[in-house]
C-alpha cells in the first residue's frame, strides 16, 4: 500500500456508499476486495433448537459423503431426476446440506454460487434451509464476496417464498435474466 510521506498529504477518504443489503440481519453484499479464488466447503458449526430437535449445522467432513450422497439423492428424487444419482449409502442422520462454490462476476467480482440446498421434507418448514443460507452467506461475506447467488425451478414456489422471505431478489422478474447451458 502506498502510505502519504511527510511531503504528500494524505488522500482524502472515498465517499461513504449507501448501506449495504441484508439477509435477515446478515449484510450479503460488500464492496469489492482481492482477487478471485475457487474454493468450496460447507457451513461453520452452529446448533440449531427446533422445539425438542437440536440441528447441528457445521463444516462437512471427508466422512460425510455418504449422507450427503443419500441427500444428493433424495434432492433428484424430488426433482424427478432420481436416474442421475447411481449410488446411495445409509448411515447417521443427516437432515439437509448446502453445496456452494465461488464464481466471479466482471461487474460484481467474487461471488458464491449457491449449488443445491437441500433439507429432508419431514425437517422443513422449521429454519433449517433459513440456516444453511445464512451460514453460506457468512461465508460469503468473510471471503469479500459481492453477491450470493443460487437458482431454483419455476415449479419450487416453497423455495422461491423463503429466498424472498430471506431478501433474495428474482432476477427473472426484476431484470429479465434467463439462464442457459451448453451440454455436450
């Protein structure tokens, strides 16, 4: 960094931006810093009280492929795609995860990009999806990421009301955004 010498004064501060938004008390955006980086983990431990429940939410480990491989699994049944998911383990209780991975935008910078988000349905509707998100956006905002982005089929709608009930906007409607791909 370069420091003002007792001949240069220093440079006056940058202008105050506007305050950033928020994802239920969390701040999701910041302003940009360092370069991009490709990394992916799970969540930081939390513990979760959900009536006479306790969800833990902490960082996966190399033994929980397993489990999270029966959640990949139940996540395509859902989607009706169970017939690209080969292969299923048993074993402890595991009631959801998240999946993320940096990405980088020209105009945002580092941003996490939410892969699949995924709580058994026995376990929704008590905050256990609301916790993954919030914990991913942690992440993100200890990493200097600009933006948390993730996206979910049109027929999802109990997903799509607690994105927006968390603060996600639906570049659909608000800028006309589609998404495409390449296979092949």
């Amino acid at each position: 960094r370069n420091r003002a010498s007792a001949s240069q004064p220093a440079a006056p501060p940058p202008p105050r931006s506007p305050p950033l938004p928020r994802l239920s008390g969390i701040r999701i955006w910041r302003p940009l810093k360092g370069s991009p980086l490709l990394f992916a983990r799970s969540c930081r431990t939390e513990t979760v009280e959900i009536g006479m429940v306790s969800v833990l939410i902490r960082e996966a480990k190399e033994g929980d492929c397993g489990n999270i491989l029966r959640l990949i699994r139940e996540l395509a049944e859902y989607e009706k795609l169970s017939d690209q998911v080969k292969i299923s383990e048993e074993g402890p209780c595991v009631v959801g995860y998240g999946l993320y991975y940096f990405i980088y935008s020209t105009w945002k910078g580092r941003n996490i990009y939410l892969e699949d988000i995924y709580v058994k349905p026995e376990y929704r509707g008590q905050g256990i999806g609301s916790k993954i998100i919030k914990k991913v956006a942690e992440v993100a905002l200890d990493k200097g990421c600009s933006q948390l982005r993730l996206a979910v089929l049109d027929w999802n709608k109990g997903a799509m009301d607690l994105y927006k009930a968390l603060g996600a906007q639906d570049l659909t409607e608000a800028e006309g955004w589609h998404c495409f791909r390449f296979e092949g």
